[in-house]
C-alpha cells in the first residue's frame, strides 16, 4: 500500500513475496506493514511529503524444479487520485542472467516467460489528488523556482529611552525601583557608564521589561553589566518571560521563554547575549530574576534589549494549481515543484505562515 497525495492504494500480490527486497524512495510503513513512498518532508501543517516516485524489487523467487503456469500478481487493486503504479517481473533459469524486465498484463497476469527464478518490481509514482497547493519546508531552503526577499533586518528593537514613555514604540517598566536616577528606563537609555537601572533598597528580587505597541517576535537578548563596583548586584538566575495581556508588566499571563542559572561577569559595562527558539509574537517581554551575584542590598542592571529576528518572504514564481492535461511533465527540483508550472500570477509566502495575497 502507498501513501500518495494523502489517499491510500491497497495492492495484494498473490507471489509470497515478503518484505525483504531492495528498496528505493521506498519503505514499509510500520503500522501498516504494506509498501509506501518514504517521507521525505513535512508541510506547513506537519502533514507528511513523500518522495516523487520509488520502487520495489522483490528478492530471487526460486519456484523449484515443479512450476506450470504463475499466478496473477494482484488479486485486489484500488486506485485514488491521479497516482500510479507500475508492475514488472523478470526471470531467470540462473539467479545470474535475467530477462529484461516485463510489465505485467492489465488484469494481473505475469508476462515473463516460465523459468525457475523471478523477481517483482513495484514502481510507485506519486500523484496529484487535488488542487490544493502544498509547500513543502524543504522548499524553503533552496529551489529554483522561489525567490527570497527580505523583509526585514534582525536588529535590536528597543529605543534609547530618555523616560519610561519616551518612545512611540512601546514603554518600560519595572517591579520596584531604587529611586528616580534608576528607573526602568535607565537600562535601555543607550549610555554605556552612567545609567542602569537597580531595585528597591532592600529587594533582591525583580522585573524589568519593555511593552510594545504591537505584537513582536523576539529569539534573542542581551544583559549588560554595571558600571563601578556593582557586578555583584547582577542578576543570577532568571527567565524570560513574554505576555500577550498584561497592562502594566506586572499584571496578565506571562509565558516562560529562556531560563538561565548561574550567570556572572568579570568586567564592567559588558554584554552577554542569549538566544533561544520562539516562534510566537508577544506584545511584552520582561527578564524576572530570583538572585543576584550576591549584593545584600539591591540588583542592578546595566543595560538590557532584546533582538527581533529578520523576516522574508518567498515569492513563487507562478501559482500553482495543478491540471493533469497541463502539467503532465514531470521534473526534478523540488517536491512541490514536480510538474511544468505554466499558469497565473506570483504569489508570497511568508517563512512563518504559508498563505496566499
């Protein structure tokens, strides 16, 4: 049985054949046990992507010193889609010298002539069943028929803030703060010496974080140490943590991204970077840390950002809505890209969410 283009074909072949035999772009599917084109790739939605076309050959059938006539290959055969197959045997009186392979007749029978060892082969030829246009992920990364076109830079995102609601873009905010000359601001003011940004007297504990106007992405952020002899006062252990409600920073749901333990720094006024997967855009992200490197009195931080990583987007050269009379030639280069593309306009594909314009 074959997978292809999403629907099943049940073939049984009347040869005790087994399983055993010389696969190529094929495999058996373990929960079935029957014979499908292996995955290749997956989809925009995870459903799976097989190979163009593969084949099976049978192991040697040694039929013994008594044989008279073969039995039919198939005896049941269901066809879906426009996929096909195609059957071939080829025999020998040696195991050494082998006929040219024949295919078998329109209702199953054998055309090979009668000798004491044969094969089978099963080509399987993967169809298109409707007119729904799958891209495969594989195809992002290289195909002649996608352009790629950038969107947009990755770049650290936050302003350099001269208030907590100095920018169009969004604002900061903290859980406490030291006073006035240390606001939440401070850490996202741009100025390497003088400005961080410390908790209230007597709390170790804290948030600091930045709410966006609108909804980002971010993979990446970057800690900065403190001016002076502070650089017990930096944060220990934290987590990064991204809410698409809150109001204020502290309030709503917040999901953990990044979590970190044991960090210090040896040199002032110095950037570590840390990067991790998100896929998902939050209207705010806040660093909330349960230590610091051992300051009795407060936690501070020198600076902190975080990075919004590039977007493209991928143009196909035409859009491809699949006709058997048009596209009848097959070609290489790229699973969703087997037939002549000859029809309509350009459309875009977003690298995060295939979808047409």
């Amino acid at each position: 049985m074959s997978l292809i283009g999403g629907n099943l074909e049940k073939k049984e072949i009347g040869l005790a054949l087994g399983v055993s035999g010389t696969y190529k772009n094929t495999e058996i599917d373990k929960t079935t046990g029957h014979l499908r084109l292996t995955q290749i790739d997956v989809d925009s939605t995870e459903n799976p992507i097989y190979a163009a076309e593969g084949s099976w050959t049978s192991d040697v059938i040694n039929l013994g010193d008594i044989f008279n006539s073969y039995e039919k290959v198939f005896t049941t055969n269901t066809m879906n889609g426009s996929s096909s197959f195609a059957v071939l045997t080829r025999v020998s009186d040696n195991s050494v010298h082998w006929s040219d392979w024949l295919p078998i007749a329109m209702d199953g029978t054998i055309q090979s002539e009668m000798k004491q060892y044969i094969q089978v082969r099963i080509d399987l030829f993967a169809g298109f069943v409707s007119d729904v246009f799958v891209i495969a992920k594989g195809d992002f990364e290289a195909n002649p028929y996608v352009k790629e076109h950038s969107k947009m830079v990755g770049d650290y995102v936050i302003p350099k803030l001269t208030s907590n609601t100095s920018s169009q873009t969004g604002l900061a905010f903290s859980e406490t703060i030291y006073s006035t000359t240390y606001a939440a601001w401070k850490a996202f003011s741009g100025i390497d010496n003088s400005e961080s940004y410390v908790t209230k007297s007597g709390v170790i504990e804290g948030i600091l974080g930045f709410y966006f106007n609108n909804k980002i992405r971010i993979n990446k952020y970057k800690v900065r140490s403190m001016a002076g002899a502070y650089l017990s006062s930096m944060p220990k252990n934290w987590m990064i943590e991204g809410s698409l409600n809150t109001t204020d920073g502290i309030n709503g749901t917040w999901i953990e991204l990044d979590k970190r333990l044991n960090q210090s720094w040896s040199t002032n006024n110095t950037d570590k970077e840390y990067e991790f997967f998100n896929n998902k855009k939050y209207r705010s992200y806040r660093i909330k840390w349960t230590a610091n490197n051992g300051h009795a009195s407060y936690t501070g931080i020198g600076a902190l950002n975080f990075y919004q990583p590039s977007e493209s987007t991928l143009s196909l050269k035409r859009d491809y809505v699949f006709n058997m009379n048009n596209d009848s030639t097959w070609l290489e280069a790229g699973s969703i890209h087997r037939q002549q593309i000859t029809r309509s306009p350009w459309i875009s594909i977003d690298r995060l969410d295939v979808k047409r314009q």
